[in-house]
C-alpha cells in the first residue's frame, strides 16, 4: 500500500503506524521514501491528536491543525504530537468508530500542495486499509484457536490413551489376582482333603 502510495503520488515519504492493543499505543510498522528511520516512533491513544482524530474521523495536515487545536483540550500537546510525527497529512483508519492506524505522508516531490480529490482517495484508501487490519486481525485469531484447538486435542488423545494403558494394566492385574484367588481355593480343597484322611490316620 504505501509503495503504491509513494509512486502514485509521488510523495517524498510516507509510513504507517497501527494500534498496538496490549499496549495502548499506535506503532509504526512499515515505511516508504526518503525519511530517517522512524521504527521506534509511537504515540499513545490517549493522545489529544488521536482522541481529536477519532472524534472527527477526518485527517489533519498542515493546513488545518492550528484551527484543529484551538478547538482541543490540549493544544500543546496536540501541537507537540502532531509535530512529533512529522507529516503533511495524517489519515486516520477508522473500523467501526476506533482508530486502528494512522497514514503519515510527507510532502509531495513536486511541491504540490494536497487536493480535495487527494483527500477523498486518501480517505477511501485509509477505510481499505482499516477494513484489511481488522481482517488479518481476526485471521491471526482463528489461527491461534486452530493451533489451540489442534494443542487440545492432542493433550486429550494423550490423556485418553494413557487412560486405556492404565485400564490394561489394572485388567491385568485383575486376572493374576482372580488367577491366585482359584489356586488359593484350590490349594484349600486339597488341603482340606488331604486333612480329612490324616486326622482318621492320627
């Protein structure tokens, strides 16, 4: 997305940032063009930029994030978060009311400034883009219950077959003790016997 991105528009930079949820943060996961390596760069969801984006569902750029503080809780950390990410125009992709990654673009090669028609295809391509995190999101979770599920039924087919060991065993041990009780009776018989006979003799 981001090599068709830079080619299409021909921006000098772009990346994107996805939410990470354990953490409570957007990281960057990826990055095209021209820019230093942004990596280790995340802002936390509670940032007034993020809540500010998520309430409007709209980006904000240079153009309008002076107009977009004013009306914030925060303005300078809005202004300090927006700065620290360093772009042009930052998308949000919204799934469902949430935001669950940003698009960060830089300038475009040309100088051009960004166009309505820029915005509108910027904004169809963040929805895709959300639709498509969302997606992999729940595929990596059916993945983790197959291999779960797959680790279940191997443990219980252990258990199961342990179980029948031990039945086998306990059968076994069933038989030589029904075995010893007849030649216990049996070697009572005789005995019995062999006492009559020898108390008439004594």
């Amino acid at each position: 997305t981001l090599r068709t991105l830079t080619d299409a528009m021909h921006l000098d930079w772009c990346y994107v940032m996805l939410m990470d949820d354990l953490a409570g943060q957007l990281r960057v996961r990826s990055q095209m063009g021209t820019l230093s390596n942004v990596k280790g760069l995340s802002i936390a969801e509670a940032s007034p930029l993020i809540r500010e984006m998520g309430r409007r569902k709209k980006e904000v750029t240079h153009y309008n994030f002076e107009q977009w503080s004013d009306s914030c809780d925060d303005p300078s950390r809005f202004k300090e978060d927006f700065n620290r990410l360093g772009g042009t125009v930052i998308i949000p992709m919204v799934f469902k009311g949430g935001i669950n990654g940003l698009l960060v673009l830089g300038n475009k090669k040309s100088g051009d400034l960004f166009t309505a028609q820029d915005f509108e295809l910027l904004r169809t391509l963040a929805n895709q883009c959300a639709t498509a995190i969302e997606n992999a999101k729940a595929y990596q979770v059916i993945e983790k219950l197959n291999a779960n599920l797959e680790t279940m039924v191997e443990k219980r087919t252990e258990e199961l077959r342990k179980a029948l060991e031990d039945k086998e065993k306990t059968q076994e041990l069933l038989i030589r003790s029904e075995s010893l009780a007849a030649v216990g009776a049996l070697v009572a018989g005789v005995a019995h016997e062999l006492n009559n006979p020898l108390a008439s003799v004594s």
